[in-house]
C-alpha cells in the first residue's frame, strides 16, 4: 500500500492561508462590481413582471373587445326581430296577437338599449384599461432603459477584471485540492458566517484581524509553534501568526 503524506500543522495552514488570500482577492473584485449583479437580477424580474402586467391588460381589452362585438351582434339580432315583428303587427287577426307582438317588440326594445348600456360601459372600461396599458408600457420602456444602463456598467466593469478574475478562480481551484478536506469544510462554513469572507486572520497588535478581540500572551505563543489549529475564543476563525501570513504572498 502506497504511503500517504501527512501533512503538519504548519503546511495546513499555509495552504488554507494561501487559499484565503486567493479568494479575498477575488472578493476584491466582486466588490468592483458592487450591487450591480444584484441591481440587474431585480430590474430583469421586475420587467418581467410588467409585462405580464401589460399581457394580462391587452388580454382583458381583447376580452372587453370581444363582448362589446356581441352586444352589437345582440342589437342587430333584436333590431333583425323587431323589423320581423313589425311587419307581422299588420296582419294580425285579433287584439290577442296584436298584444302578444307588441310585447315581442318591447322586449327586443329592451334589449337594444340594455346591449347599448353594456356596450358604453364597455368602451368606457376599455377606455381605462388603456390608460393602464399606456402606463404600463411606459414602465417598461422606462426600467428597460435603465436595465440596458446596469448592464453595460456591469459588462464594463466585468471586462476590465476578466482577466484577473479567472487568473485567482485558477488559482482558488488549484489551492483547495491543496487543503485538508475536513480543514476546508470548517474554512467554508466560517468564510460564509461573515460578509468580508475572512476565515482565516493574522493576530495582529496582540489581536484577532478578524473581530479585533485580545489574544492572550499565551495563546499567542501557542499559535506561533504550529502545533495545532487555534481558533479565535470570540469570532471562531482560524488565527496565524504575523510571520506565517506575512510569508504568503499571492500574484
């Protein structure tokens, strides 16, 4: 059976250092970019919730559209009858039937002027719906523009670090096959908690460059020897000493 390397204490933090530095740099330019990803994402779901917006109007137009061409179906249907009605009135045999076509005539009457109410309801709906539309159609121009504006700041700011950014995601690939798996899974889950992605700190001034807390004498001195992996009491990150993290350097 092949013999596997074990590594010191001192070489998993080197590499678990050196990880750190790469990917703080690559932090750096994530921050170049600003909220302008995030900027982006929301104005491309809001633009896509205006047009669904203005597809949900144009389709109660089209709806409104559609039953105003039936109420004039309606009246031209009943205008049809009462003309129908009309001639039949003149022969008639007796006043039961002259009645009965009478009261024929007044309920297609009827319904003409209940169809012309429908209908100038309608237009006046369709009136306002267009109002509606206009202005939702104005949003989206507006927030369309506005999208087109983020974009080519982001794609600007994106092409000018292009390089680098690939160069440190190179490098960030590299270091992690170079750093204990169980180590790696704890620098993660600590590089997550805290918004300036800093897992791994130097005691710097007799302190923790993450949280700023005192380190004891003590604990300090237990730091420097590399026996083990020592994590700040207060903030739970990794600590290293000055001399370890000064001896990193990343390009």
């Amino acid at each position: 059976m092949a013999n596997v390397k074990e590594f010191s204490v001192e070489e998993k933090l080197g590499s678990l250092l050196t990880l750190q530095k790469i990917e703080s740099k690559l932090d750096e330019v994530h921050i170049l970019k600003g909220e302008l990803p995030m900027e982006v994402a929301d104005l491309e779901d809001e633009i896509q919730g205006l047009h669904s917006r203005q597809t949900r109007i144009e389709e109660e137009i089209n709806g409104v559209t559609d039953f105003i061409e039936q109420r004039k179906a309606a009246i031209k249907e009943a205008e049809g009858l009462i003309k129908k009605y009309d001639k039949q009135s003149s022969n008639v045999k007796n006043n039961r039937e002259f009645e009965a076509i009478n009261k024929e005539i007044e309920m297609q009457q009827l319904e003409v002027k209940l169809a012309e109410k429908h209908i100038k309801d309608a237009t006046e709906e369709i009136s306002e719906k267009a109002v509606l539309l206009e202005k939702a159609k104005k949003n989206v121009t507006s927030k369309e523009s506005v999208l087109a504006t983020k974009k080519g700041e982001l794609e600007k700011i994106i092409a000018a670090n292009e390089k680098e950014e690939k160069h440190f995601n190179k490098l960030a690939t590299e270091a992690k096959q170079h750093v204990d798996s169980r180590l790696l899974a704890s620098y993660e889950k600590i590089r997550k908690s805290y918004r300036n992605g800093l897992a791994v700190v130097p005691v710097e001034r007799d302190a923790c460059g993450g949280c700023f807390n005192a380190i004891p004498p003590q604990k300090q001195s237990e730091i420097k020897q590399h026996k083990k992996i020592m994590i700040c009491e207060n903030c739970g990150r990794i600590l290293v000493d000055e001399e370890l993290n000064n001896g990193v350097l990343i390009k």
